[in-house]
C-alpha cells in the first residue's frame, strides 16, 4: 500500500486534533446514544412497567439501526462526503436524544433509538474511515491516531456517568426523561467543533465503488466480530441494573460507568504496539480476550473491588476492539476500499448486537436474573476472541 511523506504539511493541522474532534461523533452517538441508555435502563424499566425483554428491545431496535446504518454508509460517503455524513449522522443522535425526552410512549421511544442507532453508524463509519486516511500520511503514527479516535466513546460514556445517576437521585423515581433532555443539551455542546473540522479536500472524498471487496478470506474475522457484537452489548445494557440490584447507590453507579470510560482513555496508549502488528486476527484476539475477562469478573461477586476491576478491564479494551478491526482492515486492503471493508465489518457487529440484548432479555426473564445475562456474555466474547487467533493475514491486495 503506498503512503505518503510522513512530513506533515504546514497547511494541515496537527493529526491528533483533527482525529480528536472527529471522536466527538461516537463520543455523541455512541458513548452517550446507545450506552447511556443502561443508565437510565432500571428507572424507566420501572416507571413504565416492562419487561427485561422490551428493555432489551429498545437496544435491539437500537442495533437495528446501526445495521441500516452500516449498510449504507458507504454509499452515503460517497454521494456526500465523509465530514457530512459525520455531521447529518451526529445531528441525528442528537435530535433522537431530545426526542427521547418528550415521550414516554413505547413505539415513539422505539423509533427514537432506531435513529439514535442509524446516525452513530453513519457517523462511525465515516469517521473511522477518515481517521485510517488522516493515519495514513503518519506512517509511524497510524495506530496510535486511529485509537485517538475509537477512544471517542469513552468521553461520551464519562459524561454520561457523570450526568445520569445524580440526576436520577436528585429529582427521583421517574426522572429518566430529564436524563435524556440534558444528555441532548450535552451533546448540542460537545457537538460544535464537527461544524468546521478542518479536513483535507482528498481525505474527505470516499472512493471505494470502484475497487472490489473479497470477503471470504476475512470470515473467520468476521464472524469473531459479530460475536463479540452479541456479547459485549448484553454487558453494556445491563451492568448498571445488576450494580442497583446489588445494593449500589447513585455514586457506586457513577463510578462504575465512569470508571468504564476513563480507562478507554488508555488504550491509544496500551494497546497501540499491539495495533501495530493488527494484520492478523492475534491483535484482535488478544483485545477480546481481555473483553471477555472484564465481563466474567461480575460473576465473583457484587463487591466494589471486583466490579472496579471489571470496569477497568472491560473499559481499555471495549474499544480497543474496534480499533483492531480497523487496523486489520487497514493492513489487508487498499485505501480505496477501506469504507466499504468498514462497512461490511460494522454489518456483522450490529447483527451481532441487534440479536444480542432482546435475547439476552429474554434468558434474564426466563432466569430471573441478571447473572445469566453476564455468562452469555462472558462466554460469547471467549469464544470470539478463539475464533480470532484463527485469522490469518490476507495475502492478495
């Protein structure tokens, strides 16, 4: 793959930045759209009497939209441009956000998370192929820019925890609809910067249509992801129910869930080394694999100590999984396809995610409890991270 100087130049501004302001986009659409969501999960299971089944609905149409969105924004990319599908998508979550605010009616909520989820696609996709492209020209650099970015989430997930139990304890039962009014106004906030991203011309363009894509050689990569897709998710909607359950007050939660973002913060840092050397399926094993420990670590118990610990594993390495399929994509295919190669692994995630929750609900309800959730999900992230040791490097480029 051919890349140029590694001399920046003078008119472009420091890669980092950009990378940075560009991870406000998951930071919105994910961090706060889609995982904000557990946090406000008991107070409206509660309040608006539903089943574990119908909470886990509300991400399984969320994941549904982030499938739509997956599939079409390559094509999306092309006709409009990368910054603008950031932006329409960016602009979608936050407006789904509002929404949510309004309403406590089952099918407008339900229509809410579906536009939550199809924007943070939308804006993931493009995002992530912009910042492989903005890598590209810092050779030496490139797997520590593109983590800046999947880092994005974590700021969202540590606004949120930050935001969301004190508003619940301070205006009580039934509050959940304030949460998402100021979570909107938080992102409006957090979202101005998308508005004038100062991105080269060449770098904006996505050029994929042109340039074939072969999957097969990338199944066993694939279907690692959407493992880790359907199992990652079922932590991540019900961890903050089961800390409230175990006796865990507004500041356990708090810290719990803000625990979870900063330690995606190290993960540029952490992981970067192991990024580097992403061309097989062994980086991303060896990520996951942390995954699926942080996510067995609620089964020792409801313990502070355990269930910090958990949050600190599961945190640097959420992300970081994503991270090491970008970089698998960037190592195995020309920069021209790399929209598209993005696209077709983000396909098989939100399948992975659309089945998750709602059937791990429905376990949860037929169980009656939450720890049945946690070893389906412990389990299907061991057995992804297996499968990934399997991957081998794709040889024709």
């Amino acid at each position: 793959m051919p890349v140029t100087s590694s001399v920046p130049s003078p008119a472009r501004p420091n890669p980092a930045w950009l990378i940075l302001v560009l991870s406000l986009a998951p930071a919105i659409g994910l961090g706060i759209g889609r995982f904000a969501y557990s946090l406000v999960l008991p107070d409206m299971r509660d309040t608006l009497q539903w089943s574990y089944s119908a909470a886990g609905f509300m991400n399984t149409v969320n994941a549904a939209g982030y499938l739509a969105g997956a599939l079409v924004a390559a094509g999306l990319g092309r006709r409009f441009g990368l910054i603008a599908v950031i932006q329409g998508g960016t602009l979608a979550c936050i407006l789904s956000l509002i929404i949510c605010g309004v309403t406590a009616d089952f099918t407008l909520l339900s229509i809410a998370r579906l536009v939550t989820g199809f924007g943070a696609a939308i804006s993931f996709v493009a995002g992530g192929a912009l910042a492989a492209t903005i890598g590209l020209a810092y050779p030496e650099r490139s797997s520590y820019l593109l983590s800046l970015f999947y880092a994005g989430p974590g700021m969202g997930i540590l606004l949120s925890g930050l935001i969301a139990p004190f508003v619940l304890q301070g205006f009580g039962p039934g509050s959940w609809w304030i949460v998402w009014l100021v979570l909107g106004l938080v992102s409006v906030v957090i979202g101005l910067p998308l508005l004038r991203p100062r991105v080269d011309a060449s770098d904006d363009t996505s050029t994929d249509d042109k340039v074939p894509l072969a999957i097969r050689p990338m199944w066993i990569y694939l279907i690692a992801y959407f493992l880790f897709g359907a199992g990652y998710i079922a932590y991540m909607t019900f961890m903050i129910a089961y800390v409230r359950d175990g006796g865990g007050s507004a500041v356990a939660q708090s810290a719990f869930w803000c625990l979870i973002g900063v330690s995606s913060f190290a993960s540029p840092w952490l992981w970067r080394n192991v990024l580097a050397r992403g061309q097989s399926g062994r980086a991303m094993a060896i990520i996951l694999g942390t995954n699926a420990v942080g996510a067995a670590m609620p089964l020792l118990g409801h313990s502070p100590v355990v269930l910090g610990i958990s949050a600190a594993i599961f945190g640097v390495a959420f992300f970081a999984v994503v991270a090491a399929t970008t970089a698998f994509v960037r190592f195995n295919y020309p920069r021209a396809a790399w929209s598209k190669a993005i696209a077709a692994v983000t396909i098989v995630f939100g399948i992975g995610q659309t089945l998750g929750p709602i059937a791990v609900g429905a376990i949860t309800d037929a169980t009656g409890s939450l720890t049945s959730a946690l070893v389906v999900s412990a389990a299907t992230l061991a057995i992804g991270a297996a499968m990934s040791m399997f991957q081998k490097p794709i040889s024709s480029r």
